[in-house]
C-alpha cells in the first residue's frame, strides 16, 4: 500500500470493493440467481486477494470465519487461514517503517535485525531481534496506512453485514459491526496493545506454565511494539504429540483463557491457533494480546447465570441471565431457540467426564447447530445480539476450534468448576478496578465495554 494517505486510501478502496464485490457474487448469485461457480476455487482467489491487501478487512473475514454458518463453508475454510499465509513485506519497507518510528539512528539500538520476518499477519510483521544488552527480543510492526486502511475496510463491513442480514435475515449486524469497528481501532495502538500485555502478565503470575513477554518500553512507540521473544513451537505443530502432551496444553490454554475472564472480568477476544506456543520448559506463550476486552461484572455473572439455569432446567434464571446479557423482547420462544446454542456451547462445561470439547471433533455439528438456531430466528423475524455477545461468542468457539484441533480429551467440567468455584460480582470488581489501576489502566480507558 503506498505510504500517501490519499494515494493509499484510494487504491485500498478500489482493491477491497473488487475483492468484496466477488464474495457477494457468489451469495446472492448462489442464493437468488441459480448461478454456479467452482466455490473452493473462487474462495482460495478470495483469501489470496485478501492476504495481499492485509490489513482489517483480512481480520475481519477470519472473524467472520469463526462465526458458523455465516459463510458458506469453502469461504470459512479458506479465511481461517489467512493469518498464517499473509505474506510479509520486504527489508526495503522495514528499515523505512522503522526509522520512522525510532529515527534515522534506529539499527544503533540493536546487535543483530533479521530483515526477514518472522511472522507476519493482518495489521503487521515480526521480526526477531537482539538488542544491545544482548536480550532476543520480538519487534512487531505495523504496516503503513493502517487507520486509513481500518476506515477504508469498516466501510465495506457496512456492506458486507448488511447483505448478510438480507442474505440470512436471521441477525441485525448492528452491533456486530459497531464492537468489530472499535475493537480492530483499538489494535491500532501499540501502546494499548502494550498495557494488555503487562495486565495478562499480572493476571496469570498465578500459573507458573504461563509466559507472558515482558514489554520493552524504550523501544515501544504507537506502530512499534518490543518485547522479550518468547521461543515454542507452534500448538498446530503438536497435532500428532501424545495425548497426553495434547491435553495438558490444552488444559493450560483453557485456564489462561477463562481465568481472567470469570475473575477479572477480561477477555482474550482472539484465541488463534497462531496466538500461541508451547516451549520445551512446557510452557504455554501468549503471543497477541491486541483483542481484550473489559467488562462489567454483572454481565460475568450474567454467563454463570445461564451455565446454572442450563444445568438445572432453570428458565426463569435463563430469563434474566439473557437480560443480563442485553437481549431484548425475551420469550419463552426466543429462549428456546438461544438456548440451542447456548447448550452448545456450555455442553464439555456441563458434562463432568473426561471428553473432547466436541463429540465429532469437527465443526460439522456446530453448523448444524448454528443453522438450525439462525433459521428460526429467521422465522420469527430475527434478532438483535448485543455488543457484549459478539467477542464473547467469537472467542469461545475460536477457542473451541483449538481444541479440536488438539484432538483433546479432558475434564472440561472439573476445570471450569475449579476456575469459578469463589465466584462473586462484587469481588470480580474489586479485582478489576485494583489489576487496572495497577498496570496504569482506568476505567475511562477506551479499553473498557461501553
């Protein structure tokens, strides 16, 4: 992308409409038209469009991927994996993105610089580094143009959601497009990226498999972000470990995820096979901590509320706990149909035996599922879900999908129990308000739900 804003802005408006023009052919051709096209074809041109342009609109299709029966299913295939094949940008680009966020002396900061990145994804690149106290250490960098991209790429969203919600008529996208839009705003800032980081490192200090990287501050700037390089092989590399290695990495991912969230109220929103890493001191690295999400403490127990109501047949619980949740016009209608997916979802919680996080151990029946709920809500005319949801729901199936992919078998139950066992709201907030403070985060940060 060229580094003009108007220049850039323009091509990537020109580039996304061709690239979203073509995904919309194939619905509504497929849907309306009768046409027919080679779709595992069209789906890979898709994702290689999308891979060369980077940026937003490529997190978006995998966020849109993780959500079942969205997409028809060699789109959602396909989109899932195009943080692992974005393709890198050349040394040329580094040195001038670099110098521009620490000035024409920037090589003076560092022993050694790869110039090929080591990873590279939908907003930036990593390149692994040494510095001069001799710490390898990681330098994500974030492409040019990324808030024009971000504007240029939510502009599209609006379109996309709303031929969905025509396509489908089971959802109002409303608020799935609002919490995306300032959720992929938020990633923009390195520095917010950087506080994330220090506040899962204070929240997970309990869990001795947990390592967090230690920012470096020094060598941080808004598009720059430094930290200590944390060395593992990738969790998608362990598909064909002993099982028992498989479910003791999972069992560790499942409690980093979930401790925070029902004990401070925060949310890893991205729980990307790629996220992750698993090191020879079998230790769980955290890599990405640019999607986290705060909330409230009534809307935690709003959660808990529902796992008890679906545990004891409870509905005048389910009731309030979807209240809670912000779930309007509520009916004995609606909570059937919600409660298909719910039952889901919270099915390995409910289940107090050793299992995979899904019986098939695929996503077939979780579209099955996910079909059957979107077309009855059809039915009786949609529905809204709230911002809170949509992160929330996100992150358990990305989640999930990790697990299948582990081949897992554990006790998911016993965990679940465990991690949530002294559960109070008053204390989550308490816990809350101190972790923020502490990490130099407020309450009025933008970081926190609205």
């Amino acid at each position: 992308m060229s580094e003009d804003s108007l220049t850039g802005r323009f091509k990537r408006y020109t580039n996304v409409t061709t690239a979203v023009g073509g995904l919309m052919a194939r619905l509504f051709g497929d849907r309306y038209l009768g046409i027919s096209i080679n779709e595992p074809q069209h789906a890979e041109d898709l994702k290689e469009t999308l891979g060369h342009l980077k940026g937003p609109l490529m997190k978006i299709a995998q966020i849109l991927a993780t959500v079942p029966d969205i997409l028809p299913e060699e789109y959602a295939t396909a989109f899932l994996e195009l943080q692992s094949n974005a393709l890198p940008m050349g040394w040329p680009f580094v040195k001038r993105r670099m110098q521009a966020e620490l000035g024409s002396d920037w090589q003076t900061h560092f022993l050694e610089f790869e110039p090929h990145a080591s990873a590279a994804a939908s907003l930036g690149q990593v390149h692994k580094v040494i510095d001069l106290e001799g710490r390898h250490l990681a330098c994500k960098l974030q492409y040019p143009e990324m808030g024009s991209a971000v504007e240029a790429d939510l502009n599209q969203l609006k379109f996309i959601l709303r031929s969905f919600e025509i396509y489908s008529g089971a959802l109002d996208t409303e608020n799935l497009r609002l919490e995306i839009g300032d959720r992929l705003r938020e990633e923009l800032d390195y520095l917010l990226e950087a506080k994330n980081i220090k506040l899962f490192k204070e929240m997970l200090s309990i869990f001795p498999f947990a390592e967090v990287p230690e920012v470096v501050d020094s060598l941080t700037t808004p598009r720059l972000l430094t930290m200590s390089w944390l060395e593992g092989e990738k969790l998608l590399t362990l598909k064909e470990a002993p099982q028992s290695l498989r479910n003791k990495v999972s069992a560790s991912l499942f409690k980093v995820w979930y401790y925070p969230l029902y004990h401070y109220g925060i949310l890893h929103g991205d729980p990307h096979l790629g996220n992750y890493s698993w090191s020879k001191q079998e230790k769980l690295n955290l890599l990405d901590f640019g999607c986290i999400r705060v909330f409230k403490a009534p809307l935690i127990q709003g959660v808990l509320d529902l796992y008890k109501a679906l545990q004891t047949q409870d509905e005048e619980l389910a009731v309030h706990a979807y209240r809670t949740w912000g779930f309007k016009d509520i009916d004995k209608e609606l909570i059937e149909i919600l409660n298909l997916w719910a039952q889901f979802l919270y099915e390995p919680l409910l289940d107090d035996r050793i299992r995979p996080i899904e019986e098939t151990q695929s996503g077939h029946r979780g579209r099955k599922v996910a079909g059957a709920v979107l077309d009855e809500l059809k039915r009786r005319g949609g529905v809204k879900p709230p911002r809170e949801f949509v992160f929330m729901d996100r992150a358990a199936v990305g989640l999930g999908s990790v697990f299948m992919h582990l081949k897992a078998e554990v006790n998911w139950h016993q965990i679940f129990e465990e991690l949530i066992q002294d559960f109070s709201a008053s204390a989550l907030e308490a816990r809350q308000r101190d972790v923020l403070e502490k990490v130099t985060l407020t309450p009025n940060d933008s970081l926190v739900a609205r």
